[in-house]
C-alpha cells in the first residue's frame, strides 16, 4: 500500500514540474522576425523525470530571462556580442559564448542528479548544434514570454491621380473687321468760257 502511494506522489511530483504550453508549431505565425544585428537564443530541457521540480532561474549577462523547466523552452532575441548564460542551485553553473547576426543558438538546460540524493541537484549548460537542438526543441512546450504576433500592414493603394477638370476652351472675341473711310478729294469741274488759268 505504500509502494503505490509512493508512486502516486512522485508521478504527481513529476507532472507538476513538467511544462505546459503551446508547441513550436503553434508558434510559428507569431514568431516575431529578428531586427538587423541581432541573433536568438532558445533554452531547452528535454528531461522530465527526475528533478522536474527543480526549476532555477536562468541568467543572460546577470538578467534573469527565464527558468529551465522540465519538457520545456523559451528563447530571447539579443544584439550580437559575447554571453554568459548562468544558473545556480546547490552549484553555479555558467556558459560563455558568442552571438552573431542573424544567429540561431540553441543551449540545452540538463539536470544533473547530486551523488545520493542529498544535494537538489544542478543544471548543467550545453551549447547543442541546430541539427540536434531543432528536433528536439519541436517536441517541446513553450513556457516563455506571450508571444504576439506582429501587426501586418495592410498592403497601399496606388494613389490614383484626381481627374483633372477639362476646361472649356476660352472664346475668342469676335473682331470686326475695321473699314477705313478714306475721303475722295472733290474735283469741280472747270467753266468753259473761263480764259485766266490764275482764276479757274
């Protein structure tokens, strides 16, 4: 009878320190873009039996970021540059790298068991290359920060010219033609018995 309840107990112990949340593939539509110059980080721990209520806050250049969670990642984005990932229970444990543009670094949280149970235990930091951490990370739970997805813009309208106003052709005004009048001298005719040319 208390082999069972012993059983029950940890299997309770167990799930109460396993993650619960969305899974990668359900992240992916609000997985923000990386902005010029940075990189990302993803923390994971695949384990989930043992120690899963051991659940330390994880330190990215002495700023807490998160905890290593059993069955569980979260990851943030941060400009290029060196790092020290830090953690500490009954040991600290501390890992030191470099983040380049545009980067993807993937850094697994691992359990270790202190010799015969009478230490919590510590985490145990691993630099995973992406061809591991990737498919290890998809089966995994999300326990970080909501994520919203980022406003789309919604795509601009051509501005279409305004319709110019056709404009009337402006009338000329009519001229009339102008006559000038030119006065025709008045010639008189001579007498014709008038013999002084002085006096005709």
């Amino acid at each position: 009878m208390i082999r069972p309840l012993l059983a029950l107990l940890m299997l309770a112990a167990v799930l109460a320190g396993c993650a619960y949340g969305p899974k990668p593939a359900d992240l992916e539509v609000a997985m923000p873009a990386l902005k010029p110059g940075y990189g990302r980080i993803y923390f994971l721990r695949s384990s989930a039996f043992f120690g899963s209520p051991v659940q330390p806050e994880i330190l990215l250049n002495n700023q807490v970021v998160g905890r290593s969670r059993a069955r569980g990642f979260f990851f943030v984005d941060r400009p290029a540059g060196p790092y020290q990932a830090r953690t500490s229970t009954s040991v600290t444990s501390t890992l030191t790298f470099d983040l380049y543009p545009g980067e993807t670094k993937y850094v697994r949280t691992e359990l270790v068991i202190a010799l015969m149970g009478i230490m919590p235990g510590s985490i145990a930091f691993t630099l995973m290359d992406e061809s591991v951490g990737e498919p290890e990370l998809r089966k995994l739970s999300y326990t970080g920060r909501t994520v919203k997805p980022e406003p789309r813009q919604a795509p601009q309208r051509a501005s279409q010219p305004a319709p110019q106003q056709m404009q009337q052709p402006m009338q000329q005004p009519m001229t009339q033609p102008v006559t000038q009048s030119v006065s025709q001298p008045v010639v008189q005719p001579m007498p014709t018995n008038c013999t002084d040319s002085a006096t005709c």
